[in-house]
C-alpha cells in the first residue's frame, strides 16, 4: 500500500465472501486503501472493484500469510468463519483467531474489527449452538489479542443473497402451507445489510480507548413466523398456512430447509439452531460510535423491499454461496505443468456449429441456474439429490447473475474456476466424490462464420473408490455429456436465429 496520508488502510478477510464481498467497495468509496487476504486471488479478479484494491495471497491458518498481510495496516477486518467445515470447525476458527491476534498485535495494527453472532444474554454458553459458541470464542480471543477490537454481534442480515434471507425468501415462496418448527416463535432482531455494511465500515474510526462487544440490529423485533407472514405480503403472495410442530428439532428442520431452499442442511443447520434462543440486541451503545443518519437503521419491510428489487434486477453483488465450499480442494487442474500426475479420466465432445461463436458463448456462459444443463435434466436432477442427502451442496444454488459469470462464481454443484471471455469456461466440482472434477465449454472460431464447440470432462479419482465411480457412471456419458454437447450447439443455432435483424421485404417496383 501506498504511504500517503489519505484514508486508513485496511486489512479485510473473507473478500471472497458475503459481507466481505460488500465491504471492500464501501471502505473503497469512503477513501480507505484495503488490501485483500484470499487463498485463491483469481476469485477476486472478475469483481468491479478488483482493480482498486490490493489482492494478497494467504490462509488466516497460515501464520507467515498473516503477517505479510497486515503489513502498514491500520484496520484489520476478520470475516472468516469455518461454518460447516466438519466436526473439528470450532478448533479451526479458534487457531486462526488466534493467529491474527498475535500477528496484528506484532504488525502494528490499530484496530481489529469483528462481524460475529448475536447470543443470548444468560444462556450458558454450553447451550448455545456451536455455531454461536465459536463465534463467542473467536470474538474473546480477539478482544484479548492486544490490539484494540470491535466486536459487532449480529442476528439475521436481511440482503440479497445472504443464507438468512435465501431461507426466509424460498421457505416463503415455495410452501403455502407449512408445517414448521418451534423456533418460528424466537423472537428476532433482523438488520438490513446496508445498515451491517455501514457499523462495520464506520467502527474502523473508534477511538483507541474501545475495546468490546456491541449489539447490533434493526428497529424491530419480529418472530420469525411474522418475518414470513411479512415477507409474503411485500412479495405479493397469499397469506401463508403455517403450523408449527415442537417436535422438529433444529437437526431435522436444518434438513427440511435444505429440501426446501437452496441453502444446503450444513449451512442451515448452524442457521437453524441459532434460532433456539432469543437474538435480540440489549444494549444500542454503538450509536455512540457511530451514529445512525436520518432514516436508518432500515426497517424489515425496507430491507427485504431493497433485497428484493436486488433479485429481480440481477443486480446481486454477492451471494451467501461465494465462498468457497469449506474443505473444498484447490488442486492444480489435471494436465497443467504443476499437477502431481496420477490417474486422469477424460471424456471430450466436439462439435462444428452452424452459428458464430458469439452465440454459442452466449448459451456456454447462461448455463445451469434456471437454465439448466442442456442434457437429460432427471439425470441432473438425481445428481443433486444425491449431494444433498450426503450432506452437499445440490443443484439448487443457482447462479448469481442470469447471464453473467465470472471467477469464483458458484454455479449449481459447480464453481466458475477461470473464464476467458468468448473462449473459456472452467467449472471446478464442488460436490461430494471420491476425486476432482471439472468440465471444461469451449467456443472457437469456425468457417464460414460458424463456431467449434469443445467440450471436456476430468475426473481425477482418489482411490479405488474413485476409479469405481467413474466406471459405474461412464455408461451415462454419452447421453449425459454428447446430449449436452448436442443441446448447446442446437441453443445456439437458435438464439443466433433469434438474435438476426429482420430483413423488410423489397418493394415492387413500378413499371
């Protein structure tokens, strides 16, 4: 970073995330320097604002990384979590809040901000959700680091595409008439996302002396049965039939959202059982620090109004899914110079198309979402299934934009891993198998004014698992993967048809 006195510079974690996604442009329009910490910077490169910030290379696991990172920092902001990272997640988030203490607190560093859970005052924390109570330890550690710490504690975040109002959003839509859990009841102290935004981006000010905890929330308190009956109302729905039932646990209602929604049941579960307990804000001492301007905090109605228009105007920045899967591998892609070798399954389609390759990358890149795979769409269907009952992510993410990709995007069960505009794209698995797996779409200039559509399909298997995998699924491809060769190349035949100026008939002429 540059060392001129304009602006603070911050340090922010979790880029490639919701919040963090968000806050990078806003700490950027208020005249601070951020420097981003990514494992994978190419996720960062297709961002708008990518080009204003510094993208650095790194683990919050990784202690060199870390401190590199928060060299000349003044801010440093800690979005991190490894929600659903398996069993040992709280041991994970405890060694990695501690390293960014201990290497702040070596850097110099004036401030560390933290975006945590909101938790109920007199539970133990032995009965709160291991969700909450990692999110607990993380902020203690941190306000123990000495570095002076900002600890935001937050309940819903209602946005587009934040995992509380995806739940909310398709639980409302897609069930008229819903038998539903008990925690419907917990009363809860939502906060729109643009007031979440604007605390974290105004609490890097704080003086020096601030070292604590701060509820935040919105101006109401709502029960997250009247948060659907609402969201109903705003989207124009009928009036929703909800029955609640005390003997749907939050392990079984997690399952039951991860049917329903396209939150899968690890993300919902730690979602759910957070909702055990009453979330509300206590204490409103952060208007101390930073005051509300007129007309904020944003009501409920306000936020899922602007989260809304959001959806419908394809204009989602970020989504709940733009993180990365937690464990999800980072291998070389099999056949680049850096890859370890080992067995490489392959299954390669090309095709001459009777259209020019704008048109055939314009059917590659509005692939899956609602658009679906071009190809025996049970057998897609089935797939996803599959994932979600082991615990995957499924089919159901979507996309973020209907017709827009770029890197680090997540698509369905896959994850946009490079795009080259017009030429390429690379989707990398994200779904549970015993191996790697990406597929490579292609659009190449053809003659006459045609294309050349390529396509290719790697599986790297782990084991002999792996390898059996591959052989029971290989007699599918032909209709799986040829189909879907055949589809695109079909799609855009059409859509260059549909896309030619009308030509106007000549005019007799007159004798």
């Amino acid at each position: 970073m540059s060392e001129d006195d304009t602006g603070l510079r911050c340090l922010v974690t979790g880029a490639t995330g919701y919040i963090g996604g968000r806050l990078v442009p806003e700490l950027l329009a208020e005249g601070h320097r951020v420097r981003c910490l990514a494992r994978s910077p190419a996720k960062l490169r297709d961002y708008p604002w990518a080009g204003e910030a510094e993208v650095v290379r790194g683990d919050v696991l990784d202690a060199d990384s870390v401190a590199e990172a928060m060299r000349d920092t003044d801010v440093a902001y800690y979005l991190v979590h490894a929600l659903g990272a398996g069993h040992d997640f709280e041991a994970t988030d405890r060694e990695a809040a501690r390293i960014f203490g201990e290497r702040a607190r070596a850097a110099g560093v004036r401030r560390i901000v933290y975006l945590g859970g909101l938790t109920p005052p007199g539970v133990p924390e032995t009965e709160l959700s291991p969700h909450l109570r990692s999110r607990t330890e993380v902020g203690r550690i941190l306000l123990h680091s000495g570095v002076p710490t900002t600890v935001l504690r937050a309940a819903v975040i209602i946005g587009s595409g934040s995992a509380s109002f995806e739940m909310l959003r398709y639980l409302t839509e897609r069930l008229p008439v819903m038998v539903t859990p008990s925690w419907v009841h917990t009363r809860i102290q939502p906060m729109g996302v643009r007031d979440v935004l604007r605390t974290l981006v105004g609490s890097a000010l704080m003086p020096a002396d601030v070292n604590r905890t701060f509820d935040i929330g919105g101006p109401e308190i709502l029960t997250y049965l009247e948060m659907m009956r609402r969201y109903a109302t705003i989207a124009g729905l009928p009036r929703r039939l909800i029955f609640p039932v005390p003997v749907l646990t939050p392990r079984l209602s997690s399952h039951w959202v991860g049917l329903v929604t396209p939150v899968p049941a690890s993300i919902a579960r730690p979602l759910t059982e957070s909702l055990r307990h009453e979330v509300v804000c206590h204490e409103h001492d952060i208007v101390r620090y930073v005051p509300d301007p007129p007309g904020r905090p944003i009501g409920f109605d306000e936020a899922v109004s602007l989260a809304l228009q959001r959806v419908r105007d394809a204009q989602v920045t970020t989504r709940w899914s733009s993180a990365s899967v937690p464990g999800a591998p980072s291998d070389p892609l099999p056949t680049d110079p850096d890859w370890a070798g080992g067995s490489l399954y392959t299954d390669r389609r090309e095709l001459t198309v009777d259209a020019p390759r704008e048109a055939l990358w314009k059917v590659i890149e509005g692939i899956g979402g609602d658009n679906g795979w071009y190809s025996f769409p049970l057998a897609w269907a089935v797939r996803g299934w599959l994932d979600r009952m082991v615990g995957g992510v499924g089919l159901r993410r979507g996309r973020r934009d209907a017709t827009r990709l770029r890197a680090g995007d997540s698509l369905d069960f896959w994850r946009v891993e490079e795009i080259e505009p017009g030429h390429l794209l690379r989707l990398r698995a994200e779904m549970r198998l015993p191996g790697l797996a990406w597929l490579e779409m292609y659009a190449d200039t053809g003659d006459d004014g045609g294309s050349r559509f390529r396509q290719r399909a790697l599986f790297h298997p782990h084991g002999l698992l792996g390898h059996a995998y591959w052989w029971s699924v290989s007699p599918f491809h032909a209709a799986v993967f040829g189909g879907m060769a055949r589809n695109i190349a079909k799609a855009a035949v059409k859509h260059a048809a549909d896309s030619a100026p009308a030509t106007k008939p000549e005019s007799a002429s007159t004798p």
